[in-house]
C-alpha cells in the first residue's frame, strides 16, 4: 500500500472549515477524497460530476456511497481533472456558523508530493 495519499491528511489544515465544528465532522470527508484519490490513481482522473460518488461504491461492492458526518451525501463537482467536495454541515443547508458551516475540500487540498 502506497503511504503517500495519507501524507494529505497529516497536512491538511482544517478541510475549509469553521473551528467550532468537531474534528470528527472531517473524517468522512477526508476518507472521501482519500477514496477519490485512489481512483485517481487507477482511472488516471477522478469521476466526474455526472459519474458521482457513487462510482466509487460500485467499484468495490462492500462500499457504500460517500456520506458526511451527518450521514447526508457530499455534493460533489469534478470535470475528471479537478474536484471539490462539499458537506452543507449539521443543517444541511449551504452557509451557516458553528455546526451548520460547509466543509469544503478540493484536489488542491489534497495534492501530494510525486
């Protein structure tokens, strides 16, 4: 198992994030763009926005779709070259202070050293 896809999660600062949000509220969205980061280095590009997360699942059957802390589903963006990854935080809903800020993390985030 290659060690560098989990050298991002050492480096990250806070997933874009507000401070008042626990720390365990980035776990899934940190595994999410480690899962997305692993098909990167399969397929040579990550999903697309029409392909989803839910590529992800059907590559290994015992995976289920990427979900938020709120077991919600991430919004996810991506042409296949560039991603970002989103949770609209407890409420749901974008914006929002405390529990209820987005989590925001994109590919540039989570750039590794080649």
């Amino acid at each position: 198992m290659n060690p560098l896809p989990f050298l991002f999660l050492l480096a990250l600062p806070s997933a874009s994030a507000s401070p008042a949000l626990p720390a365990k509220a980035r776990l899934p969205l940190l595994a999410a763009a480690r899962r997305l980061q692993d098909y990167r280095n399969v397929r040579g590009r990550f999903p697309t926005t029409y392909e989803g997360l839910a590529v992800l699942a059907r590559r290994d059957p015992s995976e289920r779709v990427a979900r938020d802390f709120w077991k919600r589903t991430f919004h996810y963006e991506s042409d296949g070259e560039h991603f970002l990854l989103r949770s609209y935080g407890r409420d749901g809903a974008p914006g929002g202070t405390g529990e209820d800020a987005d989590l925001t993390l994109t590919d540039a985030d989570i750039q590794t050293p080649e």
